[in-house]
C-alpha cells in the first residue's frame, strides 16, 4: 500500500485519506539483540474494537528501553519489535467502542494502563491492573493476541509494553492512552508517560510522604528527581539526594533538594553518613537506580523506631525493577 496522500491537519492525515486504512510510515525497528536501531518504512492497520491509533510527535528513551535492546533476558528477546514508551501525540483515528477519545485529541501512552473493571483497578491499595500492567512476556495486542505493525511483505513486527512510540504512528488500546490538555506543550508531556509519573506517584501516593519529615532519593535521573520533587510539595523538610555525578545537583537544587552525597567522595557507606546527617537515618528512602547495592544503601539509610504516629519509621520504593527469567 502506498503512504497515503493528500491535506493534513496538525500533522495528522485527515480522516478521508486514513480512517479504516493501512497508513505506511516510518519506524526504528530492533532486528536481533543489541543490533542498531533500523529506519523503516513499515505498515500500521487500523485501530480495532478499544483501539487508538496515535500520530507519536515525540518520544524519549528511558533505560527499559536499552534493557530490552540488549536482551538482558530471554524474556526480552522477541525480535522484530518497535521499542519506546515514554511519548506524546495526535489521535488519528478510533476504533469501535472508544467514546472518551476522538481525532485531534493530544495524548500520552502509558505502559500500565487501566481497564476500570478488574479487582486491582477497583482497589484502592493498587493500580495494577489485571490486563494492562507492565507484562515483560507481551508483544501482541490484548484484544486479539495479534499485531498492528508489519513490514511492507506482510510479517508482522512486535510490540512493547503496550506502546511501541518509536515510529511515527502507533496502535494502542484505549485503556493505555491518557487524553491531556491541549494547551500543555507536547515536548514536555512525554516526561508524564515514565519518569515523572512514576517518582511523583511514588512520593504522593505509595509512600504518601508527611510534612516535615526526612527523604533521601538514591539515584537523580528523571525519576529520582520526581520523587524529589513530590517529596517537597508534600512538605518534607529534608530531602537528600544521592547520586555519583555531582552535575545532578544543580538540577536537584533548583528542585527543592537540600543536600546531597557523592558516594565517591567518602570511604564511608552512604547509610552511615546519612545517619549522621539526621541523627539516626530518614524517614523515607526511595531507590531510583534499579541496583542491589544500592537498594541496600537506601533500605540502611532509614531510621529503626517510628518516633511519629505522624509517618512511618521506614518506607522503601525500589522504582526501577528489572525481571530477569
């Protein structure tokens, strides 16, 4: 099929030329493990019952991304496959069902969608939901176990993560696709689908942080500095950042930060020096780098005795976590 021809709007084919079609566009398509990201044209089907088809505008990389690259583990290594799920966009077309969406809309994807109907949907300790959690095993379409990408002879190309935004039109069922304002600049958006979401979310609601208490972040990327960030509107009083590149901290200072530790600068563990920073240790710490070690070092770092009824003595998010198979 030929890439569709004709007037567009906002960067999106108007519904005349696309709805109901194949659209040809491009993509970075991973081949094998660790091989380099490929431009290819590629073929896209509409959206199904519950499906969205999206015009991606803009994506980041996060390291899920890498570790699915690589392969780290079999359970990564489904190949041919469309990687990226940090992203902003268009909605091009709908499919039947979907009554929240329509063309034009601006979205982000989410990787942990949520159906509304499930147990964990309607729990109030937990958004996990039963069909559109994180499920490193899935590179097919929920609805039908089917793909929505192909190369131009047919063959199908798999999904990720139930976004796939490193092409530039992608199909995604409706439960894992947020409709945001239109006014909100796209560029930045796509810090709401992973980063962002995650430290905030691990800060306001997992370990719903209390106002005046203490905090120390282990690893400032993008979603450390969520949690600093989250930690701060929700009034800590201390919030220490841990991190080996001292270039961080001019970020994490000017987001509310108020110390910071270079493990490299001292021969000391870090649980020690933060203990004597606040007299026996914080009372939250959230690992952010998705390592052991590390993971040790913030679950030390904590306090042993709750000396509040106002917060507990010891909550530990450890945001990154990789599932080897």
């Amino acid at each position: 099929m030929q890439k569709p021809q004709g007037e567009s709007v906002n960067g999106v084919h108007t519904e005349t030329e696309t709805s109901g079609k194949v659209i040809t566009c491009k993509a970075a398509v991973v081949l094998g493990p660790g091989q380099p990201f490929v431009i290819e044209e590629i073929q896209v089907d509409p959206p199904q019952k519950m499906e969205v088809r999206v015009k991606i505008l803009y994506t980041s990389i996060c390291h899920t991304d890498l570790s699915y690259w690589k392969g780290e583990s079999e359970a990564y290594r489904v190949y041919p496959r469309i990687l990226g799920h940090e992203a902003a966009g268009i909605v091009e077309s709908v499919g039947e069902g979907v009554v929240d969406m329509r063309k034009g809309d601006h979205v982000i994807p989410i990787f942990n969608g949520e159906c509304g109907d499930c147990v964990y949907c309607k729990c109030d300790n937990s958004n996990l939901c039963e069909r559109f959690r994180v499920h490193p095993l899935r590179s097919v379409m929920v609805n039908d176990g089917k793909c929505r990408f192909s190369t131009k002879d047919g063959k199908p190309i798999f999904h990720f993560l139930n976004t796939s935004t490193f092409t530039e039109y992608t199909v995604l069922h409706s439960a894992c696709v947020v409709k945001i304002d239109s006014k909100a600049p796209l560029k930045k958006m796509i810090l709401l689908s992973c980063g962002v979401s995650t430290g905030l979310g691990a800060a306001w609601n997992t370990a719903k942080v209390q106002a005046g208490s203490s905090v120390a972040i282990f690893g400032l990327g993008s979603v450390g500095l969520a949690a600093g960030e989250g930690a701060r509107t929700r009034g800590a009083s201390k919030i220490i950042g841990v991190d080996i590149n001292p270039n961080k901290f001019i970020k994490g200072k000017a987001m509310g930060f108020t110390d910071f530790i270079n493990p490299n600068d001292s021969k000391n563990p870090v649980h020690e020096i933060i203990q004597e920073m606040t007299g026996g240790g914080v009372d939250y710490s959230f690992e952010c780098a998705g390592n052991l070690d590390v993971l040790r070092e913030a679950f030390l770092s904590t306090h042993e005795v709750c000396c509040s009824p106002s917060f507990t003595a010891t909550t530990l998010l450890s945001i990154h976590i990789y599932i080897s198979c």
